[in-house]
C-alpha cells in the first residue's frame, strides 16, 4: 500500500452540491487540473470517496 495519493480534479464542482464543493476545497483542491498529494489514511480515502466523480486518484 502506497503511504501517499496524487489527488487531481478533473471535473468542476460548480454544479456539484455544496457538500461536496466544501470537500473539494478541503482537499486543498483550488483550480481544474491541479493535483495535490494527501497521505493515504482512511479520513482522506473517505472525502475521495465523496468526491470520486469529480477526482483522479493514483497511489504513489
């Protein structure tokens, strides 16, 4: 198991609700196309989960 996640939005929040827009922005998510790494821990694989049409995730 990888100990971080490349974290890239690839849909926009703007229609999403906004539950789901507070996610994002808390995944540190700001602007399309921008990837962060977040460590790989069940609070953060939880948000992905809320969020799984509006990310890509890979295991690094």
């Amino acid at each position: 198991m990888a100990d971080k996640l490349k974290i890239t939005l690839v849909k926009s929040p703007i229609g999403a609700v906004p539950k789901q827009r507070k996610t994002i922005e808390a995944l540190g998510l700001r602007k399309m196309h921008k990837t962060v790494e977040m460590p790989n821990n069940d609070a953060v694989k939880g948000m992905i989960q809320q969020v799984r049409h509006l990310v890509k995730v890979e295991e690094i």
